[in-house]
C-alpha cells in the first residue's frame, strides 16, 4: 500500500472503489473515472472546507492521483 496523507475512514472509501475505478474502460472512461473522484472528494471534503475551492482541487488531485496509482501498480503486479 502505498504511503499515505489519508485517514483510514478515507482510505477505506478510496480502497471500496478502486475496483470500480479499475474496471473502467472504453468511451466515456474519462468522464466517469472523474465521476468517481468527485464522488469521493465530496465525500472527503468537511463543512469547514466546502467553500474552500483551492483546498477542494488539491484533495480531488490527491484523491486521483491515488486510484491512478494504486490501479497502475495492481495492474502491474497481474
């Protein structure tokens, strides 16, 4: 696993949908793997940090960085 700045409640989501994300393919792959991690971004964003859109795009970069991530070294690992 790699090291990691989230929480295990975060990581625990992000871990519920890399499968998903994984498994993505063909047209319309990009727009949905966003999907996906604007799905979990909301998810991970607090009310104190709601309207705090710079916070907000450096948590869904994290968070797609990540799958991406994670994804390319389990495919790499089959």
């Amino acid at each position: 696993m790699p090291c990691s700045l989230f929480t295990e409640e975060q990581l625990t989501l992000l871990e519920g949908v890399l499968d998903e994300y994984r498994e993505i393919s063909g047209q319309g792959k990009v727009a949905r793997k966003e999907a996906i991690v604007t799905w979990v971004t909301q998810k991970f964003v607090t009310v104190h940090h709601e309207n705090d859109i710079e916070a907000t795009k450096k948590l869904q970069n994290s968070v797609k960085n990540w799958l991406n991530n994670l994804s390319r070294e389990l495919t790499d690992k089959e």
